[in-house]
C-alpha cells in the first residue's frame, strides 16, 4: 500500500469521509496487487477531486461533471487498464447526470465511486440534488423547494450491472467492495455515503454509523436484482451497505463491439499508418 | 476547356441525389471532371433540394451559378430554378400540362431555352414499372443529352442493379430504351456538347471531403471515434461508422458533444490516437474540454464542420464562419492550432498532420472543415499513403528513467514536456486541470503560476517556426493579390484558369492559428491591390490578419449568405479588381 504514497498532505478538513475513501482505493488496489504505474484514477471537480494528487498512480483531474465519459474513453483505448473513476453527488447528479445514464446504459468497463456527502462541499456548502429536505444550505437558506432525487431509485431504474453502498467510516468493508468493483465485468456502480463535517449537519458520521448495515452479514443474494432494490431504497430506518446487485452475466460494452472481436491488440498499441487502398479502390 | 453544368431539382426523396450519383459516376468513367454540389433543406421528405454537376475536360473544382441543363422532377423546380438556365441550354422536366406565366415565357423565348417534357407516368405504365424506375427512365435521356454512350449508362445500371434479379434489371433496361426513343422523336436540340474526353480522369475516385477526411483520419492510425450527429459533421461519423468492422476501429455515437469530447480526450490520454467531430453549437458544447485539453496538455483533435449560424442558422449550408470561435473559443488563455482544409485533397492530407501536431504540442487541433467541402463531390486522384509520416513527437517508448516531475517541467527551452502513458512502468503522475506542479500536484503560488502559463504558450512559438506559410498559387509577383482560406481556393483558382489571371495571384491560408504573416505582408507591399475573399460577414481571416501584422484589407469581398462562392462571381470580381 505504501507504494501508492504521496508526498503531498492532505487537505481536506478534519473528520472529512474522504480520508477513508483514499485509504479505501489505495488498499484495495494494493490488495488486487495493482501496481501504481498499472492503473487510470479519473477524477472530477470537488473535494474529492484534491485526492488526485494525494496518492500515487496514474491519474487524471479533469472537468466538473465529465468524469465519467474521460474516463470511459481512457478505458476504451485501453481496455487492459483499471480505470476507477470518481465523482460528487453534485458532479454526478446534477451536472453530469447524463453521463451516468448512459455509462450505466453502456456498461462501460469501469468502476464508479460516488463521494455522496449530499451537498456541494468545496463550494461551501450548497444543496445538492441528494440533499435531504428540510435542511438548511448556502444558497437555499430556507432548505431545497424541489425534491430530493431519489439515487438509488434511479440508479436501479437504469438496469445496472453492479451497485454496492459503502460507509467512509467502514474502511475494510469499502476495500472489499471496491476489489469487486474494479474486477466487475461492467460499469460498477459505487455509492460512498461519506460525512462532510462542515456543512452536511444532517447525515453526520454518527448518524451514519448507527444507520448503516452490512448485508453481507445476513443472507444476501446479490444476483436478486427485485431484493437488492428494494433494500437499496429503502434507508427509513436501516442502510444497506456492501454489494448489493452484481449481474456476472452481462457483457462490457467494449466486449459488445463487433469490429473489436478476435483483436487481440487495444486501440493504443495500434496506433500506426493505416493502408487505405482498398477503400479508395472501390471510390474509383 | 469547355465547362458544362446539370443541374437536376426535386424534392428530398425523389431521387434528386440518386441521379446526380449515377451521372456522375458515368461521366468520371467516360474521362471527365466532375464537381458536385448539393443543396437541400434540414427536412427529410418534400421540400426543394438539387443536385449540381459540373462538368470538364480539364480539373474544375467548383460550381457555376447558371446551368446548362436543368433537369426537374417537378413543377418547382420551373419555377425556381429556371432563371438559372444558360442562353441555349435545355430544360428536361415530367410535368404535364405546365403552363409558364408571361414572363417566365419570355425569359425561355429570349433565351432560347428548349423545354422538354418526358411522359415519365405514361412510359412507366406502359412498361408496368414502379415509380422508382423514373430514375433511370430520366438518367436515360440525360445521358443522351449529354450526348453520352447507352452501353457505357448500361454497364453503370447492371453493376448497380444486376444483383437485384434479371426482372429488376430487366425493367430498368427497357427504361434506358425508352429514353433514348423519347428523346430521337424530340425535333429540337437535344444535347449540349462537351469537350473531348480524357483518360487520365477515368482512374480517379469519386468522394465527397467527408470521405476524404474519413480515409485520412483512418489513415493516420486513428483507432477511437466519438461523435454526436449534427449537419454537416455528420456524413464523416457515418463514413467511419460504416466501414467500422474493417477497420476495427471503436466508434461511439455519444449521447451528447461533451460527451464525445471527454471520451476523445480519455482516450488520446490514455495513448490512442482519438477523435471527434462536430459543427458550431456542437462545437460551443466542447469548448470547455478545448480548454482542458489546453492546460492538462493533452492532445486533442476535432473537427468542426462549419454551417451559417448563429443559433441554428442555415443547417444545410454552407459558411465560413467559425474561424474566430475556433481561435478564441474557451476560457483561459491556452495553445492551440486551427488549421482549415479545402478541398478532398488536403481533407485526406492534413489528417495525420493533424494528428501529427495535436501529439507533437500535446494540444488540442481543430480542423475546420464546411458544408461545401464535406457534402461536395470531388474527381480525386488516388491520395498519396507514401509520404504519410506518423509523428508522436516526445512521447516516450521506454520511460524508465523519467520522473513525475517530468510530465510538466516548465524550464522545457520548446515549452513541449516529456509525455508517458498510463500503463507504462514508470513514476506516475497526475493528467491536470488545475495549474499543476511539474507532476501535476496543485501549485498555487505565483512563480509556478506564471511559469506553467509561460511553458505552454512557448509552444505556440516553436509550433508557428515548424508551421508552413500560406501557399501562393497563380501569378508569382501578382498585382492584384486575393487572400482566403477554406473552399473558396477552388472557385478562385478555376477563376484564374479562364479568367484574366495573369497578375492575379491567391494567397491561401490552410493554417490559421498561430498565423504566419511574413509572406502575406511581402506579398500585399509588392501587390498592387489586396482582396481578402471569404464566407462570412465580418471577413474574419482579415480581422486576424490586421490584428498580427498590421495591415488592413479595406477590398473584400464576403459572402454570408449560405452558399458557397460560385465561379462566375469570382470571375466577375477578377473583371472588377483587375
């Protein structure tokens, strides 16, 4: 794990779920015996986004709300790679939700980490569309007048491939959901409920531990899909975490490309001058 | 040289491309230049649409506004079209009964312009053929009015319908008799003349510059294809779609341009060659990756084909106006190249530069390309795969002594860092969008700040020493100097050609950002008269012109209206200007 160090402090604040997410990555990775130079961190625009250059890795920080489609492109020219792509609730529910949509649709081959503190941190504190009602934020002094998105809801609705919720108070338990998610065939889909000290005063860390539950501890079946929704969106009085649906089945759409089959190279191996003779031929 | 034009009208969906295609495919075969132009609407069905050939001996590469032969589907195009008919020139419609108002009379009198009107309904009928079959039936008496070989129409027919069965191909032969009857009971003129034939044009290909761009992108080791439909980008995404499972490559219709922009960007990150293309409101939706890709310098290559805007503007036509959201387009101040084809050649050709300089400078690279240079229909001999040169600049095979703070080191004396790909066994760093240390930590303090801005914008300089000056065609020391860019070269030169063009000369622009000046300011001291000639309103290559070396084009000519510049105005403004 210590090969995925940085020299770089860490900055965000005191008590920040971030600093268990990173743990999180790193360990996992090191786990799956991923070295740093063999994988692509993808990172959007938020707090979770300082982490890229907190640990090392090949990485890439790029554009609020676009993570998710760089880092399908990566992983489409490499197809080798782990790409690990991570995103805020703002990023990712707002700003980018189209993007989520379709990669769910498409099944790209990467995995998705939702820093989910339901509110916009490194603008101070605004409301995001995961923002509980009732709640008080910058800019909605009088809390949100829309209703909060349903994720989970939407998510499943989407037909994914792999959802799994973890704690970032639960660090061993996000390791093991993290080393599915990287070695799951498809899009997998991460949600990481993480507590935001300064301005999320409503799903504190406190409030998270005493809701949160591992479903691995009971009987959970994760290829049930009509189970692991019901209990994904049902938080009144308990949440779900770990893998809670995994469909093994379903192909990547890398894997669903018709001129991809029997190529045994990636596209960036294939970069080279290409004959187009017989094109023009038949221009003629 | 004697130049012929055709000019066939009807609504979209008639078959106005189909017999356009075929008429051209045969007079190519037959050793002729062919130019094809297209004008439609942004609908499906209905609508007015025409399909232009024109027609030589000799290379033409553009469009005349008046025609030769003005061949109409329907009654529309009488009326529409038929102010475009030459003096002499023949009109071929399938109207019965169509009574023209006096002074549309008048103009066919004076003009004397023979009408002729095929009984299309009444031969199908008596054949028993469907409808479709009107296309052959009117292709048939074209080619005789063009004074063309039936068996020469009838080995195009069988190579395009022998495999649809003997009884299709049949029928589509007794439509090829039936026009050739027609048209010998006709007593009146019933062809025009073309010049004699050469061999050398019956070799060449046929393609339109989308397909020619499609072939260079293929060409240039481009693996990855993201695009998001829009007019007129979009027959290039359709090209390489549709030959995708022999090329292998991965193309993706995204659900949006950023989307499409991000995955070219993931992917050129990652070590492919990638890219995308789009048109002006696609483009806007990209330009904040444009700035990404600026200060993460990540190559990026898009080319964006221009349309007239703003807003939705004219989604069928053509312009030239984008040069200016192409060099100013996105926040911050970053390098870039803006490079411009203009025609099938230089639509295959500067493909693998493209990419070539996008790796190099670690930069994005826009190539604009128009409507008219996308859509038009080109007699190009075979592209050169020769001289293709693949160029990755500094990016490194064997990475193994490099360091991090290699990736943005900004005392690089060419301002071009050292660049390794995810993967590669090798100390990692990070791909940034904030302003970044030298391996891409976050560095806020002033010195970095001004140094990384400094580093990057030096490589605008060593790019503008590499890049070629603009390319001088006609008179060597010309008095009167026309400066443009873009499809307007092709009208211009075969204006020269024919017109009075021994002291004119063309200075043409293909790249545009950075801008070189030192031959145009030579050039316009010794002319005695400058003209800057392009497609928009505000003569945008002249505001960049004045605005890096000083000197103002007050002579322009510019043309905005959605059509590209046609032959005879350039030939008119030649008249005007020398």
């Amino acid at each position: 794990m210590s090969d995925f160090g940085s020299s770089n402090p860490c900055t965000w604040c005191d008590g920040c779920g971030n600093y268990g997410i990173w743990t999180a990555v790193k360990r996992a990775l090191a786990e799956l015996k991923i070295p740093p130079h063999g994988v692509l961190l993808c990172y959007d625009v938020g707090c979770h986004g300082n982490m890229s250059d907190k640990l090392s890795g090949y990485r890439f920080h790029g554009l609020h709300g676009r993570v998710i489609p760089f880092a399908s492109g990566a992983k489409l020219a490499n197809p080798r790679i782990p790409v690990i792509a991570h995103g805020g609730d703002g990023a990712c529910f707002s700003e980018g939700i189209g993007h989520l949509v379709h990669a769910i649709r498409s099944n790209y081959p990467i995995t998705f980490i939702l820093h989910n503190n339901a509110n916009y941190g490194l603008t101070t504190g605004q409301a995001s569309s995961l923002t509980w009602q009732g709640q008080p934020m910058n800019t909605s002094p009088n809390s949100i007048p829309e209703a909060t998105l349903p994720s989970m809801d939407f998510v499943f609705s989407l037909n994914p491939t792999f959802v799994a919720r973890g704690f970032s108070g639960n660090i061993p338990q996000m390791v093991e959901i993290l080393k599915a998610a990287v070695q799951h065939r498809g899009f997998a889909f991460v949600d990481m409920l993480q507590a935001c000290p300064t301005y999320n005063k409503f799903a504190t860390h406190n409030w998270l531990l005493e809701h949160v539950y591992d479903v691995a501890e009971g009987k959970h079946d994760t290829s049930d899909f009509a189970n692991a929704r019901a209990i994904a969106i049902d938080t009144s009085e308990r949440i779900s975490t770990g893998v809670l649906y995994q469909n093994m089945d379903a192909p990547s759409f890398y894997e669903r490309l018709k001129p991809r089959e029997n190529i045994k190279t990636v596209p960036t191996e294939e970069v080279a001058k290409v004959d187009v003779g017989e094109f023009m031929k038949e221009m003629v | 040289m004697t130049r012929v034009s055709l000019k066939i009208t009807g609504a979209q969906g008639q078959g106005v491309n189909s017999v356009g295609e075929l008429c051209a495919k045969g007079l190519k075969r037959a050793g002729y230049c062919v130019f094809g132009y297209r004008e439609y609407m942004s609908l499906i069905k209905g609508g007015h649409s025409s399909y232009q050939l024109d027609i030589s001996d000799t290379e033409i590469r553009s469009t005349e506004t008046n025609v030769d032969i003005l061949v109409c589907f329907n009654h529309h195009g009488l009326k529409k079209n038929l102010r475009e008919v030459k003096q002499g020139g023949i009109i071929l419609h399938q109207t019965s009964n169509v009574q023209l108002e006096g002074e549309d009379q008048q103009f066919i009198e004076d003009r004397k312009i023979t009408i002729l009107e095929l009984p299309t309904e009444k031969i199908l009928k008596e054949l028993k053929a469907p409808p479709i079959l009107g296309n052959t039936l009117l292709t048939s008496v074209v080619w005789s009015l063009l004074g063309q070989e039936r068996a020469s129409l009838e080995e195009l027919i069988r190579e395009r319908f022998g495999r649809k069965g003997e009884r299709v191909l049949q029928m589509n032969l007794s439509c090829i008799e039936q026009g050739l009857v027609f048209l010998e009971e006709q007593k009146k003129r019933t062809h025009v003349v073309l010049s004699e034939p050469k061999e050398e044009w019956k070799n060449h290909m046929l393609l339109t510059g989308s397909q020619a761009m499609g072939l260079g992108t293929i060409h240039a080791g481009c693996r990855v294809f993201a695009g998001y439909p829009m007019t007129p980008s979009s027959p290039l995404l359709t090209f390489i779609a549709d030959i995708q499972n022999r090329t292998g490559m991965v193309v993706k219709q995204a659900e949006d341009e950023i989307t499409a922009v991000q995955m070219t960007l993931g992917a050129m990150h990652m070590g492919t060659r990638a890219m995308t293309t789009t048109s002006g409101g696609g483009y806007d939706l990209m330009t904040e990756t444009v700035s990404l890709a600026g200060i993460s310098e990540t190559p990026l290559v898009i080319a964006l084909a221009q349309r007239p805007g703003p807003g939705t503007g004219l989604p069928t036509w053509t312009a030239q106006g984008d040069l200016l959201l192409a060099v100013n387009s996105s926040h911050g101040e970053l390098p870039r190249l803006v490079l411009s084809v203009s025609d099938a050649a230089d639509s295959f050709s500067l493909m693998p530069e493209a990419f070539n300089y996008a790796e190099e400078y670690q930069m994005p690279v826009i190539i604009l390309t128009e409507k008219q240079i996308a859509e038009a229909l080109y007699t190009q001999s075979s592209f050169d795969q020769k001289s293709t040169e693949l160029r990755r600049g500094k990016l490194l095979t064997d990475a193994q002594n490099v360091k991090g703070q290699d990736r943005y080191d900004p005392s690089v004396e060419d301002g071009i860092s050292q660049r390794w790909l995810p993967g590669t066994e090798a100390e990692t760093y990070c791909g940034q969008s904030y302003e970044h240390s030298p391996d891409g930590s976050f560095d806020e303090t002033s010195q970095n700040a001004k140094d990384q801005a400094e580093k990057r914008m030096r490589k605008m300089d060593t790019l503008k020493q590499k890049l070629p000056e603009p390319e001088l065609f006609g008179a060597a020391d010309p008095e009167v100097l026309f400066v443009g860019w873009g499809s307007t070269k092709g009208a211009v030169l075969d204006a020269i050609e024919i017109g009075k063009g021994e002291k004119v000369g063309y200075l043409h622009y293909t790249y545009l950002w950075p801008l070189k000046t030192d031959k145009f300011v030579a050039l316009s001291k010794q002319a005695k008269k400058v003209v800057l000639i392009e497609g928009n309103q505000q003569g945008q290559l002249g505001m960049l012109l004045k605005q890096e070396c000083g000197i103002d084009i007050p002579d322009k000519i510019l043309k905005y209206d959605g059509r590209p510049f046609f032959i005879d105005e350039i030939i008119s403004a030649l008249e005007d200007h020398v």
